[in-house]
C-alpha cells in the first residue's frame, strides 16, 4: 500500500499547492509592521541568492543586506552580550538569511514522534523563558532557511519510510506527528515568507503524518493555507497576568483563545499548550481563571477536539543572568532558587526545574484544576 497519496518519494512541487495570496494580507498590515520592521539582512550568499531569498529581501526594501560566510555566530549579533540592552530592537529589526545544512529528522516521544528539520530557528517574539536563545545566543532574531524544498523532500522521504503508525498512542490516534516548529514560531515566520505555508500544504498530501506547532502568535493568513487536518496548531496559553510579565511582544492570550474557533473552522486541528507553567503566589487561582475562561468562550467543535500538554518551567542560569540585563522583572517570576534544582543536562547547559516534590504537587494540582473547571480537556501529557 502506498503510503501516501501519490509520488512514492514525497517529491512535488509545493508551490503549486499553495493557495492563491489573499487580496489583503496580515503580513502587510501595520500591525505586522509593528513586530516585524526588518532594517538589517545578514545574509549567506547562497541565501541571497535563491528564490526564497530574494523574495524576503524584496519584502523588505528598507533593509541594509550584509553578507555572511554563516548564519551561526554572525559578529555584533549572536553571543554580543551588549546586545541585551537592545534585545527587542534587534529581534524587531534583524533578519538572517542561511542555507539549512543538516536535515536530520529527530525522534521526540512527547509532543510528538519526529522533531522535522525546521525552515527557521530564532524568532521576533521575545518570551522571558524562551529556550531558544540559548543555542544561538542572546537576542537572536529569526534565522529564515531558504531551502525549505529540501526540508520537505526530507520529511516525504521521511514519511513514506515509516509506513502507518502501526497503533494510537497520546502524540495522535492514527498519524505519525512532525514538529515544525522547534525552534521559533511558525505564525511569525508566516510574516516574513511562505515556509510555513509551503509545509502546510506539503503534509495536505501526506495520509499518515501530520505537522505540528506551538504558536504564541495569532496570524490570519494562515486561515486560508487550507491544512485540511493535517495541521494541528497549539496555541500556547498561560494566565493573562504571567503572559503579560513573560510573553513580551505575543498576542494576548484572549487574542489566542479566541483564534481557535477560526483555525478549527479553517482546517486546523486545534491543541493548546499550557506552558509554561510558573509556580508563583496565586499561580492556582491564576490557572483556576485561565480554565474556567477556556470552558466559557470555547465554541463546542473546539472543546471536541482539544488536548493538551502541559509543561512545568525549565529555566537556566545563564538565561537568567542575560534577563537581568533586560527584563529583571521577569526574572522575580523565573528565578525562584528556593523551589528550584539544577537539572543534569547532557550538552552542559546550566538548567533549572522545580524540585521533584514541587514539581509532582504542581502538575497533580494543574491535572486537578483542569478536571474540575475544563472536564472536556484531554492531557495528552504532562511533566
Ligand atoms: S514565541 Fe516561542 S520561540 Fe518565540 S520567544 Fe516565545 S517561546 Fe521563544
């Protein structure tokens, strides 16, 4: 049996697949503006050079290109500890352009089964707790890959080697489910070219997979990419009070709960991330609100359909001292010594997560709370 629809090697050209551009798009308005005012490229000459390249530097004519041999440690911009200060202006207006090298599919387990190879890593968002920069360093802005045709060949070859998930497990009842999103945020990338559109449509013709990512963002233009299923976006969620501190520069959390009827209605499956979770004084009540706001204002269809993973704070010593530098007040929140161990990690990062017997008590109470106020809400996992 094939495994899926057509080309037995997931080749085809995904741009055809696309939908037409809508008249007026989000990622011209001046709201998309306002995140997004790119000033400088830093970019690999092969970047620059391709099709996907140049369309984002045509988006952004205001922009100064500079050429780099790499889109790793790019001088003044990745590991410039000056750059704290600057740390939202220079994800607002910085851009680097690369060439994705490696094109290793990982396995997960949690979120789901294969980590894919992303189209970007960075983002223009700037989350107090946000892992990504620790890999590339500091502010580090959204590195877009230009050759997300050789992302897609990857996963079609990828896919058609797995055959069907031979059983239901928590990540999806009948599809294997690719992350797309590990290091950034899908919606913001949407602003800046088509790579989260083109992976859209790509697993529109993949029976047995399914594209996945977490989103703090809310991007109209991505209703009209037509994932007929076999997208499931997670809006991440957290209390609007903690999301005000630590989400700087995401859409409002109601602005995210109130998407979800739309992107369900325009062909998405519709999960939420309840992370990270921060225990603070109040964080119960907090949550008590968040869920009991979810079962109020979600339509039915999305109730029906909803899981959830749930996610507990991992921070880290070096993030934390960065913070200092440019949002010290966050750090009241994240940085919390006192019910807080340092995690063994394998590459040698400084992490830290709540002690074990927190930790337990939390998630217990949080699987609680959400029994209690939002019964219809499966926990695909928590940890
Ligand atoms: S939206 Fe995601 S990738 Fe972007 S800063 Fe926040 S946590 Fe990091």
């Amino acid at each position: 049996m094939p495994h899926h629809t057509d080309e037995p090697d997931g080749l085809f050209p995904v741009a055809d697949l696309l939908p037409p551009p809508p008249a007026t798009a989000f990622r011209d308005s001046p709201a998309a503006a306002r995140l997004l005012d790119i000033r400088e490229i830093h970019a690999e000459p092969e970047a620059a050079a391709s099709e996907r390249g140049r369309a984002v530097i045509a988006r952004f004519p205001r922009a100064r290109v500079t050429e780099v041999p790499s889109h790793w440690r790019i001088p003044g911009l990745h590991g410039e500890a000056d750059n704290t200060a600057r740390w939202v202006r220079v994800k607002t207006e910085t851009l680097v352009l690369g060439v994705r090298k490696t094109l290793t599919v990982r396995p997960n387990g949690r979120s789901a089964d294969w980590i894919a190879p992303g189209a970007s890593n960075g983002c223009a968002m700037a989350c107090a707790y946000c892992y990504v920069p620790r890999r590339k360093g500091y502010a580090n802005p959204i590195t877009v890959f230009t050759n997300t045709d050789r992302i897609v060949e990857r996963l079609g070859r990828h896919i058609a080697a797995q055959g069907p998930k031979p059983a239901p497990d928590q990540r999806d009842p009948a599809a294997w489910v690719y992350d797309i999103g590990e290091n950034g945020d899908c919606s913001v990338d949407a602003l800046v070219c088509d790579s989260t559109a083109e992976l859209v449509a790509a697993f529109r013709r993949w029976p047995t997979a399914k594209a996945s990512f977490a989103t703090k963002f809310v991007n109209p233009d991505l209703l009209a990419y037509d994932p007929r299923g076999r997208t499931r976006i997670r809006f991440s969620l957290m209390p609007a009070a903690d999301s005000r501190l630590l989400d700087i520069r995401t859409s409002p959390v109601a602005e995210r709960i109130a998407a979800a009827g739309d992107f369900l209605a325009a062909g998405y499956e519709v999960h939420f991330n309840l992370s990270p979770v921060v225990v603070r004084p109040g964080w119960e009540e907090a949550w008590t609100g968040l869920l009991r706001e979810l079962d109020d204002v979600l339509p039915p269809a999305v109730k029906a359909q909803a899981a959830a993973e749930v996610i507990m704070l991992t921070h880290n010593r070096d993030l934390h001292e960065v913070n200092l530098g440019w949002h010290p007040r966050a750090e009241e929140a994240l940085w919390r010594p006192e019910v807080q161990e340092a995690k063994r990690s394998e590459n040698g990062s400084r992490n830290v997560r709540y002690r074990a017997g927190v930790k337990r008590a939390a998630v217990e109470r949080l699987r609680g709370l959400i029994a209690a106020h939002a019964p219809w809400l499966r926990v695909r996992y928590a940890f």
